[in-house]
C-alpha cells in the first residue's frame, strides 16, 4: 500500500548519501599527498587538489580550465599524443609524464583512469623528479667513471673478496684496456681464471698473483713485483691497491714499470761511468810515470843481480798487469780521436785467436772456430774491436777447465754481423748476468771487472749490443751484434 511521503523521504536519503560520497571524495581528493587531477573527455582539467597546485607552484584558478597540452613542455608534446591514444583506446594508462608549471618542469609517474566519476578521467601524479635527477646523476657519474676507468694509462682492476675461495682468492669484476694489454687478457669477461695463472717472484720465491694482491690489500704503500707470465715472460710490476671504493668492492693498480727500471739503471751506469772517466784519466797518468820508472830499473837490477830471475819474473809479471789495468783506466777517459776504416773484421778474430793461442794451449784449451766467410767488411776502429775481442776470448779461457772448448763463430743475419763465443766455464746465474759491464764487477777471482766495461762502451760506440746467456754447469754464450754500415763485399 502506498503511504504519501515514502518516496520523498527515500529519495532525501538517497540525495544524502551521495553528498556524504561527494564530501568524503572531495576530502580524499584534497588532503592526498600525491597530485590528483580529474578532466574531461576532451583533455580541460575540472579538478585539481592543493599537492598538485602546490607541485606546479599554480593556483587551482590557474589550472582548472586549462587544457592537458598547455601543460605540456614542447619537447614532449609527442609522447603526449601517445599517451592521450593509449588512454582512449584503454580506458587507463600508467607511465612518465612532464608537466612545465611556473618556470620549472616536473617529472610525473602518472596513473590515469576514465569514467572515475560523471564520464571525467582522473589521473594520480607522482613526482619523480629528484629521483630521476638523481638517477641522472649517478648515470653522467658512472659514465665519468667508465671514461676514467678505461682511459687511465694505468691498470686497474676492480675486485671484491671471494669468501668460497675455490682456489680464486678474489672474484674479478673488471679490468680496464691498460690492464688487460699489461696482462694480454682477452675480452672473455672471466678475468679471474685468466690472470689465476700469473705467478709472481719475490724474495726469491714464487706465488700467486691475485693471492699476492688479497694478502697487501691494506698496505700502504705500492709493491714492486717481477710478474711471471704464464709463457715464461717476466715483467717488473708495481702494485698499489686501494681498499672498499665502493662497499666491498676494491681497486687494484697496476703500472708496468719494466722500461723505468731499465733506464733508472742505465743512468745509474752511465752517470758511474762518468765520475770513473773523470777519476780515470787523473789516476793512470799519476800511475803511469812511476809505474814506467820501476819497470826499467827492475830490468837493469836483473841484468845486474844473479840468483834471482824467479822474483823479477814475479815482480815483472805484476808490474804488467798493473800496467794493464792503467791501459784500460785509459780507455775510460774522455773519448779519443779514433779513426773508423772497413775493416775485415774476420781477420781481426783471427788475429785475435793467433793472439791467444798459446795461453790456450798451457791451459789445454781447444779454440774451434766456425768462420763460415773469409771477408766480412765492418765500418769501425779495428784496435778497439781486437780489444773486445781479446777481452771476452781470453775471459773464456781463464773461466773453462782443461780440457775444455771454446766455439767461436760469425755470421751475416738481416743486416747484422753476429759474432758468438761460447766456453765451458761454470756458467753465471741470472741475478749476476744483469751486472756485467758494471766497473769493478767481476766473476772472477782476479779480474777487476773494467774489461768487460770497456768492452760493453766500445760496442755500443759502433751502435751494437752484447747479449749474454748463460746455465749453471754448462758454461755461457756471448753474442756481439754489429750493425752493417756499409755493403758486405765477399769478392775482396
């Protein structure tokens, strides 16, 4: 039965509970934190709460009415119409918008949905904007690091610890190109397996690089290593490692000091030779006047005195050898005038082996020679050649036992005359070979070690080398090379 007034007052209750939606919306819509923004179908904003007035630093006046697009920077009017497609076609879109308020451009993560309420679309913003900023930042940053990283002149390596362990004491993350050509890694990302083979020498011991690098991680200072490659090469290394760059991730450099230790050296030798040169010259001239003196008394003595020729043989024979020694303090001095000519430089070795014969045979000590060509021309001073010659001969004799060999050979190869000697003798170890030519070094009892010296600064005047190798046991192998200044003529 209907009772008069029943419709009105549902009605009333109906109109109520949509104001209260209404209200309870409109206070949601309001206090939010996050931006909000209704509008219609045509892209003109109807609502906006205060957080996004205040994001856009705009008043809601200056915002309601406004169309989406006048929001939008230029740059990015693209990527709106894109969005705007996306929404009609969907019904929804998620995704980056920017929006330009006064004099600044926000970035939005934006959550857009339509028929929210009266058929209007209702979007949540988000601002991103320190966050993109700052992810910006740490992207030019690594891209600033990743310049300086693969640029760097110096190896690095970035590494962390390898608590599994498995034989790899540390976990490689990175090398950059200095360290991968120190190294002659290849671009296969497990660096670890590849540089788990390099061994290093120190205190006369080997270990394991990377083992090495783990155990001085917290030493202050940088370590100089000889780096053993795994095909035998050996290069002089200095490390310095510097601990948690970033959390537990470590930097290791690497700089290849091999060729600055070769030179500090050859400066420390040719700074020596100097100082030697200057104090030479002074000394062999005071030496020489009274060593002359005494030489020509004890000869008029012996032809005086009878009974005692063993002791002026003695004493001539020291007299000698000092006078020698004063010869090739000589040598040392400020250089000569020396005169080069083409000499065959053949007959030099055999006048040299002519030379030393005979105290080769009171050693019972055969010379072979292998001197395959009978004329070889070398544009040089022939004495000074003879006298290197003389020299590592005669060191070859006095360093072999009886009954031993020396072979000595010569050849033509690209260029370069290429003079081999070869003894019998003990042989030199590896540590000593690297301090021939040094003054005053020697491996012999007597020797004085200067005639080496000079054999090594005669050489290097006419643009050659001398290479020495040497086993313990077997004996060593001297090589002189000798650039070709002028044709070799085999027809002389």
């Amino acid at each position: 039965m209907f009772i008069p007034g029943q419709e009105s007052s549902y009605k009333d209750r109906e109109m109520e509970s949509k104001l209260e939606h209404l209200q309870l919306f409109s206070n949601i819509f309001n206090q939010v934190i996050d931006g909000l923004i209704t509008f219609d179908k045509h892209g003109t904003i109807v609502h906006a709460n205060p957080a996004f007035c205040k994001l856009l630093q705009m008043t809601k006046e200056q915002i309601v009415g406004m169309h989406l697009s006048s929001l939008i920077p230029e740059e990015n009017i693209e990527e709106h119409l894109t969005y705007w497609e996306i929404l009609k076609s969907n019904g929804r879109f998620f995704g980056e918008v920017r929006f330009k308020g006064n004099n600044q451009i926000k970035t939005f993560e934006m959550s857009t949905s339509s028929e929210v309420y009266n058929g209007l679309y209702m979007s949540i913003l988000r601002d991103i904007t320190e966050k993109r900023e700052m992810e910006q930042k740490l992207i030019d940053s690594e891209r600033k690091f990743r310049k300086i990283f693969d640029g760097s002149l110096e190896g690095m390596m970035l590494w962390k610890m390898n608590e599994q362990d498995e034989g790899e004491p540390i976990n490689i993350i990175e090398l950059n190109q200095a360290a991968k050509t120190l190294f002659s890694i290849t671009n296969d990302t497990n660096y670890t397996h590849q540089l788990h083979k390099f061994k290093i020498h120190y205190n006369d011991e080997e270990y394991s690089l990377l083992q090495s690098i783990k155990e001085l991680l917290n030493e202050t200072e940088a370590t100089t290593f000889e780096v053993i490659y795994p095909d035998g090469r050996k290069k002089i290394v200095e490390v310095d490692s510097k601990k948690n760059i970033i959390t537990d991730t470590n930097l290791t450099l690497f700089r290849n000091v091999t060729e600055k230790l070769k030179m500090e050296e050859q400066l420390r030798k040719t700074e020596m030779l100097n100082v030697l040169g200057e104090l030479a010259a002074g000394i062999a001239h005071e030496i020489r006047n009274p060593l002359t003196s005494l030489k020509g008394f004890i000869q008029l003595l012996h032809g005086e005195i009878t009974g005692y020729s063993m002791y002026f043989n003695i004493i001539m024979a020291e007299l000698e050898r000092i006078e020698s020694i004063v010869n090739e303090f000589l040598v040392l001095a400020k250089p000569q005038a020396v005169q080069y000519i083409n000499a065959n430089i053949v007959k030099i070795m055999k006048e040299t082996i002519d030379l030393l014969h005979a105290q080769a045979i009171m050693d019972n000590i055969e010379i072979i020679t292998e001197l395959k060509k009978e004329h070889i021309l070398f544009y040089c001073e022939p004495n000074q050649i003879k006298q290197v010659f003389i020299n590592i001969v005669k060191n070859a004799i006095e360093v072999s036992g009886k009954g031993s060999k020396i072979l000595i050979s010569m050849t033509v190869d690209n260029d370069n005359i290429r003079v081999t000697i070869t003894d019998q003798g003990e042989g030199i170890p590896e540590e000593k070979l690297k301090r021939l030519g040094e003054p005053f070094y020697t491996t012999k009892e007597r020797g004085t070690g200067l005639g080496l010296m000079v054999s090594y600064k005669i050489i290097k005047q006419h643009g050659g080398k001398i290479e020495v190798e040497s086993e313990i046991g077997k004996g060593s192998t001297f090589h002189i090379l000798l650039p070709i200044k002028t044709p070799v003529n085999d027809d002389e």
